[in-house]
C-alpha cells in the first residue's frame, strides 16, 4: 500500500450544486436559495456535505482502482461548511496505528479541514 | 412519504422507516460526470463507486420526508460490499438506532441497506445526524 492516497480536487460550484441536488433529491434551501440561506446561521449557501466526501471515495478509486472499493469501509466527520468557489481536496496518509487504513480529510483552499476521518481499502 | 412531519419525539428506534428503491442510468451517470468530470468507475456498465453516498442520501431523504428543516449531517460510516451494475435496482432500508439531546441537540444515528434486485448486500451505512425540530 503506497503511504498516501492520490490526492483528488474539485472546485465547488453552484451549478455542480444544484446537480447534485438533483441526483440526491435534495431540495433543502441551504444548498440552492441564497437569499433564503442568507438568512440561517450559515450566512449563505453551503454545500452539500456528500459532494466533497465523494472525493474520498474517488481518492480511493484512483489509488487502488475502483475495484479496490469493493470491502472498503470509510468513517467521517463533516467539520466544517464548504462554500461556493471553495476548492476542495481529498487526500490521506498511512495510519501507524493501523497500517491497513488511511487518516483521510477534504481541506479547502485554506488549508482547513472540512472532513476528517479514517478509511479502509477492500480487497 | 411519511404522513406526518418526522420530528425528533416521532423517531422510533428500531422501526423501519421502510424501503426507497432507485435505478442508476445513463441519465444518472450523465449527471454525475458533469459534476466530477469522470466517473472513475473503470467498467462503464458498473456503478461509479462513489456515488454510494448520493445514493444512500436519496434514499434517507425520501424515507425521512417530510422531516423538520435545518438538520445538519454530523458523520458517516461506509461498508461498500459490492459495486451494483448501471440498471440495477437498488432498494434501501433505513432504520433509527438511537437517539440522544446532547447540548441542547437532537442526535440521531440511522443505520441503511441498499440491496440489489437479488436482494445481495451492496451498501451498509450508519449516518450520524443532527435533527432539527
């Protein structure tokens, strides 16, 4: 197993919003209504959490090859919001706790970790 | 669609809030590339491997609505058993686990199976979410 994971970006846009709130259905205003997200706690149009965690699958798919996913098991926390025009990047090192797994995150163009966690290649 | 509103004190744990079933195709798949650019699936006939989390959602979504607005995704868990073919019909199940107010928030853990048409285990996971109301 190589020590890092391909790393994997994505720049995060309101038309790739709004298509994927079309594939998950998802008609929550957060994602999709500026004036209505304006008004949340959230100060404006947040993304989808899953659409920057799909990242991380796909960094396991381009180090392993998707194949590998099959038996691969993933654990994450969402941190912190991602925003509109953020780019955001999947990456992820050998755990020497547990050699068999990654220390995975998603960071921003800042640096700041957005999803955190651990995942597991399958056979 | 539930017939009321799915508040927090409506979660049952350990009931079944039943099964949403969804078929991934071309057109699905169309839309996934416009967003990642490729779908890193390798065979075209089988199921992108990270559309896993699009699909449980879509499921969770539609077994949990109507449900209060403002809920907030904490954490995940995947075990991705197998990767199902473009075509196949998946069916997802989603029951409550447990849920607890923790400084002055709702958490609930769900725990989802997607199965395909022969009924195989494709997806198991365990969302972690902050319920709104």
């Amino acid at each position: 197993m190589p020590n890092e994971l391909t790393r994997v970006s994505l720049k995060i846009t309101q038309p790739r919003i709004d298509a994927y709130a079309q594939i998950t259905g998802d008609p929550n205003p957060i994602h999709l209504d500026a004036a209505f997200a304006a008004g949340t706690e959230m100060q404006g149009i947040i993304a989808h959490g899953t659409l920057s965690l799909n990242l991380l699958w796909r960094a396991l798919a381009r180090t392993f090859g998707p194949d590998a996913c099959e038996g691969a098991e993933m654990d994450v926390r969402f941190i912190r919001p991602v925003r509109v025009d953020d780019v955001v990047t999947a990456s992820g090192h050998r755990d020497d706790a547990e050699p068999d797994r990654y220390l995975v995150q998603v960071t921003n163009q800042s640096g700041e970790a957005v999803i955190t966690g651990w995942a597991r290649p399958g056979n | 669609m539930l017939s009321e509103l799915l508040t927090y004190d409506r979660i049952q744990i350990g009931t079944s809030l039943g099964a949403h079933e969804t078929c991934i195709d071309a057109e699905a798949l169309a839309l996934w590339r416009s967003i990642y650019g490729d779908d890193v699936g390798g065979n075209q006939d089988i199921v992108p491997p990270d559309m896993i989390s699009a699909i449980v959602m879509a499921a969770q979504l539609e077994l949990t609505n109507p449900h209060p607005d403002g809920g907030l995704h904490a954490g995940q868990h995947y075990l991705l058993h197998h990767r199902p073919r473009v075509g196949d019909v998946l069916s997802t199940t989603s029951t409550p686990l447990s849920k607890e107010i923790r400084r002055d928030r709702r958490w609930v853990k769900m725990k989802t199976e997607t199965r395909d048409q022969n009924d195989r285990l494709v997806y198991e996971t365990t969302l972690t979410l902050i319920w709104a109301a």
